[in-house]
C-alpha cells in the first residue's frame, strides 16, 4: 500500500542530491580562476609562521599570471609556454637535509615526483640547495634553504634551469 509513497520519495531525495552534485559543477566550471598579473619588479611575499625570521621574497616573474591560493606559504604563477611555478615556504627546519628529503615528498603530492640532482644551487642572499627534475613530467625545481626556512621552488613544463634562475638569484628573507 505505501510502495508507491516509497518510490516517490526516493525520486524526491534522489533529486535533491543531484542538485546538490550538480550546482557546485556547474558553477565551479562557470566562475572563471581569479588570476592577477605580476607588474614589472613587484615582490612576491611568503609567510611559513613560527620563528622569526619567517618571511621570503622573490621577484623575476614579470607580467606573469598569479593565482590565487589562499595560502600565505604557497604562490602558484603561470608563466609563457604553459610554465606553472610553484613556491612553497616551510619555516622551523633544523636539519636542511632531512628537510630537502620531505620537501621532495611533498613535491611529489603537490605537483609531481621529483629526483634531487647533485647540483648545489645558491644565491647571494644566503639561499643555498639541490636542483632537482621531474621524474614522470618535464619540469625543474630547487629546494633551498637559509636559516630556519625551506623554500622549494619547482617550474612545470616545457623549463630548463636557467628559467627558474631569476626566482632563485631573487629569493630573499624579509626583514
């Protein structure tokens, strides 16, 4: 006697999960990624909180496409040739090695898995660390350290190391 009542309410739950599933979608496929162009010489800023000094800056990617993260550790910046920079700030590192291995994890959960080379990069502000590549994808990265901070820095895509060279010669602790 109550089959048909039965029926009909599923039908009325079923849709109302479809709606549910089928709204954020379709928005999330309407609402364009917020994107801002980097001005020529502007400053990128990163802030891993905890010990001082906790902030990092870089700069040489002109006029290229930053998204939006969300994250004060993380700037994401798409670039020409479909380059996709990544930068990540750790703070409280006290043993760089065994941060460089972890930064490469999480690379590898980021973005894609990474081989540390036998290259030691650095800059004149203090950053120093291994290059690394992508093992399953085209791309080149560095993982650096100054202090108590780890940066790694990785550019997806068709990239060589002298790309990523503006961003490491400029990466600097703020003061």
């Amino acid at each position: 006697m109550g089959r048909g009542r039965d029926w009909r309410l599923a039908g009325v739950v079923l849709g109302i999960v479809g709606v549910l599933i089928a709204v954020p979608a379709a928005l999330a496929a309407v609402v364009p990624e917020r994107l801002e162009t980097v001005a020529k010489g502007e400053e990128i800023s990163l802030t891993a909180p905890g010990e001082s000094p906790d902030t990092v800056v870089f700069s040489g990617v002109d006029g290229w496409s930053r998204r939006t993260t969300g994250d004060d550790t993380t700037a994401v910046l798409e670039g020409p040739r479909g380059l996709v920079l990544l930068v990540n700030a750790v703070n409280g590192v006290t043993d760089f090695e065994a941060a460089t291995r972890w930064r490469s994890k999480v690379l590898a959960a980021q973005a894609f898995p990474v081989v540390l080379d036998n290259e030691q990069i650095g800059n004149t502000n203090g950053f120093s660390g291994p290059t690394c590549h992508g093992r399953t994808h085209a791309g080149v990265c560095a993982i650096l350290g100054n202090k108590n901070l780890a940066v790694s820095v990785l550019l997806s895509g068709p990239a060589t190391e002298a790309d990523l060279l503006p961003v490491i010669y400029s990466l600097r602790v703020k003061s």
